[in-house]
C-alpha cells in the first residue's frame, strides 16, 4: 500500500533572494516587540507611504493617537516624506502592535544612521518594554485574585 504524496507548502523565498534584497540596500529590516505583538519593519527609500499588513496607516490604526504613536520616530527625525515602511505586525491587542510598530522603526532607522540612533534613544524609543503578562498560579482565579473565602 503506497501513502499519499505529502503537498509541500507554497516555497518561501530562497536565503539568497532576501540577503541579495538586503545587499542591493533596497531596504532595511528590524524587529519590534511589545507583550506578545511582534512587528517586522522594513524601511527603504521613496516619498513616504507606510503600510501596515498591506493596508495604509490611517487604514489598520483608526485611532490617530495609535497612528502617531506608530509613526513618532519618523515625525521627531522629519523623515516622513523620505522613507517608505511596510511593516507586517502580529498579535497582542491593536496598542501593543503600535508600539512594537514604533520600536522596530526605531531599530531600522538607527540601523539607517548612526547618528539617528542617539537621538531616538534620548527619546526612549530604541528601549524594549519588557513588561509581560503575569501566568496564572494554580489554586487562584487569576494571577493573583484568590477564591472567595467564607468564614462560615
């Protein structure tokens, strides 16, 4: 009895095509992380569109404190007319893909010029906010909220 031919999934990109990408200086790619969203940054050159997950902007954050706290590095350096983003980002909630958005444009534009890079960090932005979730503990409801307790 002969098994079913397996279907390989649709072929990735060959390791020589995304390192000749990067080598031809076509763009820049960082990553950025916040609780469990994680966000893949690519800059390069051009007039400025910023793509999130193939939709613009002002489309995935509908929120324009979430649009600007996403786009900030760009607006402190005056770089938004002069880099064009694609940004693939997910998980998390729609704040954590924003600010991880935020840091891993920060590490693309310091990886860019060095002398971005001490400027974002004054701002803060090249700093990972590592604060996660806390695990919930056997014997309790949440993290920390215990069980009622009754004394009769």
């Amino acid at each position: 009895m002969s098994k079913a031919p397996i279907h390989p999934k649709k072929p990735a990109p060959k390791e020589g095509e995304i390192n000749e990408a990067r080598k031809q200086g076509r763009y820049i790619q960082a990553v950025g992380r916040r609780k469990t969203a994680a966000a893949l940054v690519r800059l390069s050159g051009g007039h400025g569109q910023f793509l999130i997950n193939g939709k613009p902007l002002k489309e995935y954050f509908r929120m324009s404190r979430l649009e600007f706290l996403a786009s900030i590095p760009l607006l402190k350096l005056k770089l938004s007319d002069k880099y064009n983003v694609s940004v693939k980002v997910k998980g998390s909630g729609i704040r954590a893909q924003a600010e991880a958005v935020r840091l891993g444009l920060s590490r693309a534009l310091s990886i860019k010029n060095p002398d971005f890079k001490k400027r974002l960090r004054k701002l803060g932005y090249l700093t990972r906010d590592a604060r996660m979730v806390e695990r919930k503990k056997y014997g309790l409801k949440k993290a920390r909220r215990a069980p009622q307790w009754a004394k009769r």
